[in-house]
C-alpha cells in the first residue's frame, strides 16, 4: 500500500506536524506500508497550466513551450498521486479557507486536467491508449485543516476546500478534521487532543484503504451532508438548500430547535462528487463550446484593441521590467 501526504503548509509547521503524526500511525498499522510526503512550499509550479506541459491532461508525454521554460514539479506530484493508494491532505487555514498555496497548485494541475470522468469515457470509446488508466483507481483520502483559532467563525472554508482538489478524480474522503488554536509554529505537539485525532486520521485512512471498494465508508464525524459530511450550506430559493462543499441538494426544516437536511435520491445525484454530475457537466461544457465555436473567428479583432488600451495601464513587475 502506498500512503502519500501532501502538506500546503510551511516546513516543519503546524500543518506539517500534524500530517507527521497521523503518517506515524499508518505506520504502526501498516509497517509495509511505502509512506511519502510531499511539501507545496518547495514544489516549482510553471508558468502555464497543465496543458501547456503534456499532449493530453492524461498522458505523460511531457511537451515544453518557450514561454514555459523553467523549473516545473507538476508531473512529479502527479506521477506520485497516480502512483498512492490512500492519500492524506492538509493546509493551513488562513482568512477562514484552506492557504492559497493549494487552490494554486489544484487550478494549475488537478481538477479539470484530471478528470475520470473524462477518462472513463475516453476508454469507452477506445481511446485507452491515450489515458494514464491509474486515474482510474479507487483511492482514498483524508483531510486535515489547521489554524490558531478556537471557533469555526475562523475556519469555516477549510475543509471544505481541501475537497474540492479530489473529487473530479473520483477520490473517496473517508475522514476529515479541522484542528484548533494551534496558534503559534510547532504548538500542536501540546495538544494532545489534536495528536490523538491526527493517529486516527491515519489509522482510519489505512482501515478504509484495506478495504474492499464496496465495503469503505465515512469513518468521520457526520455531518449535515450525507456526501460530504460537512455543514456548510447555501440557501438558493424557498426552503430549498445546496451543500456548499458539493452541492448536494436539499430542504430544510427546524425540528425541536434542530437544523434538519432532507435529501432525495435525485437531490444527492446533484452533488458534483458524484460521477452522473462529472458526466454531466463535461456534456454542459461541450454544448457552450460547440455553441461558440461557430463565432471564434470574431475574436481577434474584439480582442486586440481591447488588450492594446489594456497595456497602456497594466503594471509590470520589477521582476520582469529588466
């Protein structure tokens, strides 16, 4: 089994020494166990998005542009995320969400460019070839938000951030947590409350990682969302709601005091961490596409004066003004 953890906080951090933690219980459960840890902070992300460093999102075949050509560890995370059976993600909470380091790195390398929706139906059509099949594998994952607050005013956006780098790989998070008031560099090691859930992040991530596809479940906390299990909701219309993290649909009631969520079958089908949704939205995107293709060729000329008045205003910094 190979356990691989991705850290979006600084070196030896609090994000860090919580991910340690719960890395050193996979290994007292699973000794065989191949554990690896990957820090954001020193990978080089290039200039470009994915698609500017390989022929298809999928594929391996790595093609550099000029424009492009520096130092870039995308393929080498991605090469490691393909390779994980059960990966474990944490981040720093700053300004109430996960740091901005990991949207970064996600828009750059995963979501859209990492698809399986994509690729299932690629190899459907017998396209095989072309797809790096290890995205079809069925991991999954555990999250963990950190930050120095004591109440989830602060820390609202956290978790439910960290979900959105997995779905559109079809990962499963089998458990989550956010640890509080570790407020100052390296003072969750005095929170022996924060440690002790940290080793069950772990050893739960290696309990759901050992079984089969069809036995896994949520080992977590519930929560509201019964795809998500978190708590973050957005009220669109009436008594009508959408899970912030997936958007699973539902109503909502107040029984004795108590929030209650209803969801229907077709409600939790609208959740985009489910496949039909995946599938759905990739038809939505080439009905727009096909839609505007037919006009692309009037885009140069509504574009370039555009760009040239915005060039007279648009800032350079120092960094390229030499």
């Amino acid at each position: 089994m190979k356990i691989l953890a991705i850290s979006a906080g600084s070196v030896a951090g609090n994000t860090e020494l919580t991910l340690l933690t719960a890395l050193q219980a996979v290994q007292a459960v699973k000794p065989d166990a191949t554990i690896q840890l990957i820090r954001l902070e020193e990978i080089r992300i290039g200039n470009r998005l994915i698609t500017g460093q390989f022929e298809h999102p999928f594929t391996k075949e790595q093609k550099r542009t000029a424009a492009d050509s520096g130092p870039d560890d995308r393929p080498f995370v991605l090469e490691a995320i393909m390779e994980a059976d059960a990966i474990i993600i944490g981040a720093p909470v700053l300004n109430r969400g996960a740091a901005g380091l990991l949207k970064y790195f996600a828009d750059k390398t995963l979501g859209p460019f990492q698809d399986v929706s994509v690729a299932t139906e690629m190899v459907a059509q017998g396209r095989g070839e072309r797809v790096d099949q290890r995205i079809l594998k069925k991991r999954v994952a555990a999250l963990v938000s950190v930050g120095g607050a004591v109440s989830s005013d602060w820390t609202t956006l956290g978790l439910p951030m960290l979900h959105q780098l997995l779905f559109p790989m079809g990962i499963m998070v089998v458990d989550q947590v956010h640890i509080y008031g570790a407020g100052l560099p390296g003072s969750v090691v005095l929170d022996d409350d924060a440690l002790s859930r940290a080793a069950q992040l772990g050893r739960s991530l290696v309990e759901q990682a050992s079984q089969p596809v069809e036995g896994r479940k949520y080992a977590g906390a519930p929560g509201k969302c019964p795809i998500c299990n978190l708590n973050v909701v957005a009220l669109i219309g009436g008594n009508q709601v959408e899970c912030a993290s997936c958007a699973a649909r539902g109503t909502v009631r107040i029984v004795d005091g108590e929030v209650v969520l209803d969801f229907t079958q077709e409600g939790l089908n609208s959740s985009v961490f489910r496949m039909q949704a995946l599938v759905e939205h990739g038809a939505e995107i080439k009905k727009v596409a096909g839609e505007l293709r037919p006009k692309m060729q009037e885009i140069p000329n509504k574009v370039k004066p555009l760009l040239n008045w915005g060039a007279a205003i648009t800032l350079v910094p120092p960094s390229l003004s030499g």
